[in-house]
C-alpha cells in the first residue's frame, strides 16, 4: 500500500523512456564532474608536484593510467545502480553483514578526521590571501558554508557550484602548466613507461591518486539524483564518467608539468602535506608576480572547497542508505527526499562540528597523515566488491563484467591493497 512505502525509496520504472534524443548533448555531463573533482583534493596536487620535481615528467604514463583505472571504478559504481536498479549499499548488504560493520566503524572514524582536514585545508589559501584571520577560524568558516550550502541546497544547486569550483581548478592550473613553458619531447617520452630508482611508492600514489576517495562510491548516487535511474540511461552514464576523468587527467598532468619544469629543472623542494603548495605560491610569486600566486591560491581554495562539498553531500548520502537499507528497503534514493532525512543531517552535523576542535592542533598538518592512512583502507574494499557484485547473479547477464572490466577492477583492487599496505607501514616507521 502506498502508506507503507519506505520515505526515501523511489522504485525505478523499468519502462522509462530512453533519452534516446539526448545522449550526445554535453549538458547532460555532471555526476562524473562532481565525483572527480571531490576526489583530487590539494594533498592530491602536493603528490603530484612532488614526484614531478622527483622525476621530472618519467612517470606520465602512471597519471595516464590512473585514469583509465578511475574511469574503470566510477563507470562499475554507475553501472551498478542503473543496472540493478538497487544502490551500491544494498549491493553491500547482499554480500553479508561484514560489509556493514566495515563501512560503520569505517565512516565513524574517517568523518571525523576527515572534518578537520577538509576545513584546514580550506583555510590554508584564504589564511594566506587574507591573514586577518587565523587558519582555524577560517576553517571553521568553511565548515559553516559547506554545510550550509549541502544542508539547504538540492542536487542540482550542488552540480552547479562544484562545475564552478572544478572549471576555476582547470583554467588556473592548465594555465600555469602552459605558462612554465613545458618541453614537450620529454613530456612524451613521459608516457614510456619506466621506473627510476626510488619512484615506486610514487607511481603506486600518482595510479590511485587520480580523482579517487570514498565518495567514488557516492558517484552511483549523484547518477541517480541527475534523474538516470535505469539502464537506458547506461550510455549517458559512461560518457560524463569518461569527459570526468579525461579533463580530471589533464588536471593533473598539469600539476605534474608545474613539478617537472619548475622545481625538478631548479632543484626546489616542497613541504609534504597541503602546506607545499603555499611553498609554491611563494615560488610563483618570485617567478611571476603576485597577481599568479594570488591566482594559484584561488585555484588551490578551488581544489580543497570542491573536496569538502563533495563528501559533505555524498557520504552524507552514503550514510543515508545505510540506514535506509538497515529497514530492509529496496530500489533507489528518491530524489531530494534522502537529503531532508535525519540520518543525512545528523551525518553532516558530525562532519561539520566535532572536528572542529581539532583544528586548534599546534601541528593541523599532521591530520593528512592520518587521512591518508584512513582514506586507503576504502579503496581496496570498493573495488573487490564491485568485483563480487557485477560478476554475480545480482546483475542481469547483460550489464555484468566482460574481460576487460575484471582486469581493470582486480588491478585496481591490487593497486590500493599495495597502497593500503604501504599506508600502513609508513606508520610504523
């Protein structure tokens, strides 16, 4: 009976019409864009910067292949949903209760951490940009603004802001890989694959760095809240998710040139963390004026602001399903109804305001190692249960796996177990 049915659920029809006069049209691009553009957050661009300055432009082919490896993931994820007309976290449920207990334990902890360091991140650019405030009260500002636009705002309203933030990310950085002058023989002969000595763990970050967080399993979700609730949307779906990863490349290929032509050629070092690239504004500032490190810092408030949006809303909306599915319901979010619900509010409210106090750290920066150690325990997870998922029964025989989908997916899961480890042992040391 109508009464009876689950709040949030919104059954798919199977008859829908196909947008049959609408796939080609670029507008439809956006639940691809958001993904990526959460996923690269500015320790994403020190890493780069980094293994440029390293390895001067050796390890392009590593950028070239993380996103096919990302592309691989996030079209897995949407396929998923408009397949099984279900959510990835049914899908979750369906594998056992373990997967539960993993994601509980695993978005408590992250969360919080997280909080902080998408708020000082954040902060860092405009603490620089205008040093009238201190870093924490800055980040709190950023909290406050983050959850308010996710709070009061719908999808749509979200799609448009972060295409903003994205599009100044992409201009900023692209025009300052162009304006370093690159040498274009070496920057081919980048996508030889090689390895010099000491660039393992790089390549490894640089693979699985592209654009790839805990909200890449949100991306099935924002395919939903677009309107694309069923297979027939399926080509729609792999063109936004590749436009988004294409453009994501170039992005970093770009942070990869400012590395390999502005620090390798001269021999500067970065400070690890999101704190590097406030080492390179003061680079560019020397080489090229205020008016492009002012520019840089606006690119880098870009980067971090787009990140903090994105898990604001899609963990939120993550967290929604996992409640909603603990009831046993069926089908997909509904539209706008899973972004008024409790558990989507009470999530952002954990996100916004119990990090906050760690903000007052005498040392903020030490926050992304624990990020990092977090956020590399997700990844593996994400990719051997898209592997269960769309191998099985539980996907009609049409939309599962062929070869290529299985070797990119049990490469990505090898790739972020190496990570993972990898996190894990840097602890240690």
């Amino acid at each position: 009976m109508a009464e009876d049915r689950e709040p949030l659920t919104e059954p798919v029809d199977p008859g829908a019409d196909a947008p049959q006069q609408q796939t080609k049209k670029w507008s439809l691009v956006g639940p691809g864009i958001v993904v990526a553009a959460t996923g690269v957050g500015a320790g994403d661009l020190v890493a780069t910067l980094i293994a440029g300055s390293r390895f001067g432009y050796a390890l392009l082919w590593a950028v070239v292949l993380g996103v096919v490896v990302k592309i691989a993931l996030a079209e897995a994820v949407g396929r998923w949903h408009l397949a099984s007309g279900s959510t990835i976290f049914a899908g979750w449920r369906s594998l056992g209760a373990w997967t539960s207990v993993y994601f509980v334990v695993y978005v408590a902890i992250w969360g919080f951490v997280y909080g902080a360091t998408a708020m000082t991140s954040s902060a860092l650019p405009l603490a620089a940009l205008f040093p009238a405030l201190s870093i924490p009260a800055w980040g709190i500002i950023c909290g406050l603004v983050g959850l308010t636009i996710v709070w009061f705002g719908n999808y749509r309203v979200f799609e448009k802001i972060m295409t903003v933030l994205i599009g100044v990310m992409f201009v900023i950085v692209v025009g300052l890989a162009i304006l370093v002058v690159p040498d274009l023989g070496a920057t081919l002969s980048g996508l030889v694959p090689r390895l010099p000595e000491g660039s393992a763990v790089y390549t490894l970050g640089l693979v699985g760095g592209v654009g790839g967080t805990i909200t890449m399993a949100a991306y099935g979700y924002w395919v939903n809240a677009k309107g694309w609730r069923d297979s027939s949307w399926m080509k729609v779906m792999r063109l936004d998710n590749r436009v988004a990863y294409i453009t994501t490349g170039v992005f970093v290929l770009a942070m990869l040139i400012v590395g390999a032509d502005l620090l390798h050629n001269s021999g500067v070092s970065l400070t690890e963390g999101d704190r590097g690239l406030l080492d390179l504004d003061e680079i560019l500032r020397d080489r090229f004026g205020d008016v492009i490190g002012t520019l840089f810092l606006v690119g880098f408030f870009a980067t971090s602001f787009s990140s903090l949006l994105g898990v604001w809303q899609g963990v939120s909306l993550l967290v929604t399903d996992f409640v909603r599915t603990s009831k046993r319901a069926g089908g997909q979010l509904a539209e706008g109804r899973a972004e008024r619900s409790l558990p989507y509010r009470a999530y952002l409210l954990w996100l916004t305001f119990p990090p906050m106090a760690l903000l007052f750290l005498e040392r903020p920066f030490a926050l992304v190692v624990a990020y990092g150690a977090l956020g590399a325990f997700f990844m593996p997870f994400l990719a051997i249960t898209l592997l269960w998922l769309l191998n099985s029964s539980r996907t009609p025989e049409r939309w599962r796996n062929g070869w290529l989908s299985n070797v990119l997916l049990a490469g990505a899961a090898l790739l972020f177990l190496a990570l993972c480890i990898n996190e894990l042992s840097g602890l240690g040391s």
